[in-house]
C-alpha cells in the first residue's frame, strides 16, 4: 500500500495528499474548497479536542456556543478587524428558495431578501462581544473565560486538505478582564498551554513568539504563536493566541463598573487552534510507509494481526488475542484486533503502517505453542519476540519510548535546521535549503514586505523561548540597527 503513496524525496506535496487521502484521514468534498473528514482522520481530531479541552479548563475556561451567523454590521465596527477578514467572507443574502418557474429545480426567491445581510462566522470576537455587553456589568462579572468549538469558514482560492480549506474545524477562546495585565497574561498562559500540547502530546517541538505587526490578527494589539517546523524545511503557524486590547469593548461598548465606581472598558484575549494540527501531524512526523502518529494521539496504539492456515488455528490465536487485548485495555490502551478473513498479514501488516499504528503484535502458531508474540513498533520499523508473560506492562514502557523517540526525532530534524544568517546574499542562498533563519531585522514593515517580495519568506515569530537572541546587530537586508534576531522561513 505504501507503494500507492509518493516518496517524499520525489514531490513531498503529493506525498502528503496521498497520504491524506490513502490513510482514510479526509477526502475532497461535492462543495468546492471543502472537505470530508473521514472516521478515522475524525478520531484523531477527536482525541486532539479531547485533551485540549481538558487543558483548557483546568486553566478555568468554561465552553459555550455562539451562533453561525454575524450580522454584516458587527464586522464594521472594527475596521482593522472587518479589513482583514472582508475578502475571505461568505454572505448569506436571501432565507428562502422557491420552485423555478420557468423549469425544473428550485432558485432564490427574489422577495426573500435579508433586510440585512448575514456573514457566515469567519471568526466571532464580533457576535461574542456583542453578547458580552449582556453578560458584564460590573468587576464581580470578571473575567469571563469561554471558549467554543466549532466551525468557521474563510473563502480560501487555494485550498488544501487539513491545512487551508474554505471550511474548517476549530475551538476558539474569547476572555474578558477587568485590567490589561490579566488580559495579556491570559493570552500569554493560552499560547503555553498550545506548545504544551504540541511539544507532549503531538510530540512536535514548537518556537514560542510574537507576530510582527503585519503577521498579527486583525484586530490585535499582540499575537503570540507557536511555529512548527515540517520535513520540507517550511514553517508551519500552529496556533495564535492575541491581547486584543480594548478593541472590540470599545466597539460594542463593553463597559463595566470597577470597584472604585467607575466606568471602564473591558480587556480582551482570544486564541484559537484548528484542524490544521493534523495537516501538522502528518508533515512532521510521516515516512515513505505512511503516517508515524504519536501514541497520544493514535486511535488505535495496538493493533493485533492473527497468522494462521486452518481454521482451528485461528479460533485459538483470536481467543489468546481477545486475552491480550483484555489486559492492554485494561491498561489504558486502545486496542484492536484485525481479525478479517479475506486479507493476507502482510497486506494488513502494509495497512496499518499506513495509518501510522504506534505497535502491531502478530500471533502465529509457533508463537501460541511458545507464548511468545512478535512486537512492531512503527516509528523505527524494528520488530522483536518477546514473552506473553507481563506484556501489557512492556507495551506501556513501549508506547512512552516511542512517544519520546518521535519527539527527539522531530528537536533534531528542526535543530539543525535552524542557522543564524548575518548578510543578505547568505540569506537569499540559505532560505532556498529551507528550515529556520535567525536574522536581525530592522522592525520595519517595508523591510520586512521587501525581503517576502524577493524570497517569499516571511517572519514567523520574535522568539521568546529558547531561541531568543537579544542582541546587537545589523539588518539582514537593509543594515539599519537591530537588537534582536527574529525567525524567518518560508511557510504554509
């Protein structure tokens, strides 16, 4: 099966359709720019929601609902916020459909129209502030902490499974405070829950830093985003989180009385992740035999494949297979036996290393009569017998080395592709290798639209974990002063 899937060597954007596609993760839908997130692709993205969701509350944050539909003008009470996102907007201008009268099927009846037009939820700092204004009152009504999982819809030209389609899935944070501080520390807490998850449970190592001026959320005063690194040396933005200021309280008049009796306006956060985490998950761990998915976000951890000739061999391999799977579940593990008749082991074998299953166990009758059982593990292909005897305990330890082993293998990869560059020509040569250039740039806008003009490279971040460099320096392109490097890459 894996032969089905291009090499990543020879064209790694249609290694990773077809590994979207031959996977069972998504597939193309009827409606144009949309997709069709399968079981088994939705069973990641359930686990990915259900851990961040416990993330989320342990932190306080409580989930609502709001609706779909924004009235037209909500988005123009924010102008920096509707000019970001006016292009990408579908607009809902009619509420019936009616019999075409002149041949079959049905068309928009005319006298249907909306006496104001409906935006589909590009995003919803607007609606969410309107109701806000019902909600707060006073200090004792801070902070309000929500979030909500759900669809959004930004009219993408060029679309691409998991990573930009014209609809998507997403959960999206929206918080009140009584003072700035507690805004910005919460948009700072949010973004460090995000790179908690992607580093531990995605088992990607992420950069933590702050959008430049022209990379930040329309509407923002402050984005911070966790960066990525895929095996193509292009930069991934896997989840932002903004310090809204008092933008969107000022817009809707948000105003709460605080404990000295006095009006003020309210501080604002939001922060989102969505199904493009699993366009990441793909990118940066997958092989030429399939996806590698970390243990913590594998549907099935364990997959059990019988080896058998008559039927007598296979009802007692299955009975000691049902056994197994007994005590790894009991364990904590998900577990499935591949007990299909009309498949050879060795297509499932291909099968389920496609679908990157962390450990396959495979049980013949030699391994019955010596109570041994064959141990596969996919993230190094290395394959070992070991007993029957305490296997659910050596599964767990299994699992945890492999978690860390796809980690380490994600830290190496993206640390040596990180390079400090000091001069223009070594950058124009640099950024065709791909991966992360650390530079010192001017924090001008025109420097930085000039140097995306001529090498499609943009600042992902202005590092603030490991990769801060505070220093004195020159521009990279225009040699003005600078005093700190930031990151460049080409990205997604």
């Amino acid at each position: 099966m894996a032969k089905e899937v291009t090499r990543r060597s020879e064209n790694y954007s249609q290694w990773y359709n077809d590994l979207v596609v031959k996977a069972d993760l998504a597939e193309q839908s009827a409606v144009r720019g949309c997709m069709v997130i399968k079981p088994y692709g939705y069973a990641i993205w359930e686990k990915m929601q259900h851990i961040l969701d416990g993330m989320f509350k342990k932190t306080g944050v409580k989930n609502a609902y709001f609706p779909l539909f924004i009235p037209k003008s909500f988005l123009s009470r924010e102008a920096e916020h509707v000019e970001g996102f006016a292009k990408e907007c579908a607009v809902v201008t009619h509420h019936r459909l009616m019999t075409n009268p002149d041949g079959p099927g049905v068309v928009v009846d005319p006298t249907a129209k909306l006496e104001e037009e409906l935006v589909v939820r590009p995003t919803s700092e607007t609606i969410i502030w309107s109701t806000y204004k019902n909600w707060i009152h006073s200090w004792r009504d801070l902070p309000v902490l929500c979030n909500q999982w759900c669809n959004v819809v930004r009219w993408e030209m060029r679309t691409r499974l998991f990573l930009r389609t014209a609809e998507f899935l997403w959960q999206e944070g929206h918080t009140a405070h009584a003072t700035a501080e507690e805004a910005y520390q919460e948009a700072e807490r949010m973004v460090h829950v995000y790179a908690d998850f992607a580093r531990n449970v995605m088992a990607m190592p992420v950069v933590v830093g702050h959008k430049s001026p022209g990379e930040r959320f329309a509407g923002a005063l402050d984005t911070l985003t966790i960066e990525a690194l895929m095996q193509d040396g292009k930069a991934l933005q896997a989840g932002t989180s903004h310090f809204l200021g008092q933008n969107f309280a000022k817009s809707f008049d948000v105003q709460f009385t605080n404990k000295e009796g006095k009006q003020e306006y309210v501080w604002a956060s939001s922060w989102g992740v969505s199904t493009r985490l699993m366009g990441a998950l793909i990118m940066a761990h997958g092989d030429d035999n399939g996806l590698v998915l970390p243990p913590a976000l594998a549907p099935i951890q364990v997959v059990m494949v019988p080896i058998y000739k008559t039927p007598e061999e296979r009802a007692a391999i299955l009975a000691k297979m049902d056994e197994v799977k007994k005590a790894l579940e009991a364990s904590g593990h998900s577990v499935e036996i591949d007990d299909r008749d009309t498949l050879r082991p060795g297509f499932k074998f291909a099968e389920w290393e496609l679908k990157g299953v962390p450990v396959r166990l495979a049980i013949g009758p030699r391994d019955l009569e010596g109570g041994t059982v064959e141990v596969h593990r996919r993230d190094t292909l290395e394959k070992v017998v070991e007993p029957l005897e305490g296997l659910d305990a050596r599964i767990a330890e299994l699992l945890d080395a492999i978690q860390k082993n796809i980690y380490e293998k994600a830290m190496a990869f993206r640390d040596a592709s990180v390079r400090k560059v000091d001069t223009w020509e070594e950058f124009k040569t640099e950024i065709e290798k791909g991966g992360f250039l650390l530079c010192h740039w001017d924090g001008t806008a025109e420097t930085e639209a000039k140097i995306q003009e001529e090498t499609k490279a943009t600042i992902r971040c202005i590092p603030v974990d490991s990769y801060l460099c505070e220093e004195e320096g020159t521009c990279v392109y225009s040699g003005k002063p600078s005093h700190q490097r930031v990151l460049f890459a080409r990205s997604y």
